[in-house]
C-alpha cells in the first residue's frame, strides 16, 4: 500500500519522536526513503498460514546500499 501524504507525515512525526537514528547498520549511510506497507506473512510449524494473522510493516531504504528496515505500521498509527 504506497502512502499517502498524511501516512507520510505520521510517520516522519513518528520516527522523530522516537529518537530513530538515523545511520543505516549495513553501510552508515544516512538518506533513507519510505517504502510502503507490506504484510509480513505469519509462519505455524515451518508452514505458510495463508488466510491466518499478517504484520503490516513500513518500509525504509538506505539510498546508499538498499538496506531495508521494517517497522510496524500499527505502532506507527498508519493502520488499525
């Protein structure tokens, strides 16, 4: 789901407020662009739970090296 302006601004707001560093582990880069939410897939016994309960996540990439990190959209209020 690519984010609207207002997702956008909840989640700069969000990432300031926490304190969110911002250095990239893999590389030490430091411009990083949002990515959308993605639905993590939720795994039972080494199998996939198609239809089962999901993690909506936020992503972020280093514009240096393309490390992705994840963050949850609910926390975040971006989703309910």
């Amino acid at each position: 789901m690519p984010l609207d302006q207002n997702q956008i601004d909840k989640a700069n707001a969000w990432f300031s407020g926490k304190k969110v560093r911002n250095l990239c582990e893999s590389c030490g880069g430091q411009q990083w662009s949002l990515g959308e939410v993605i639905n993590g897939t939720i795994y039972a016994g080494g199998n996939l739970v198609v239809g089962g309960p999901s993690v909506p996540m936020l992503q972020m990439a280093c514009g240096n090296c393309g490390y992705i990190r994840l963050y949850s959209a609910v926390l975040m209020g971006l989703v309910s």
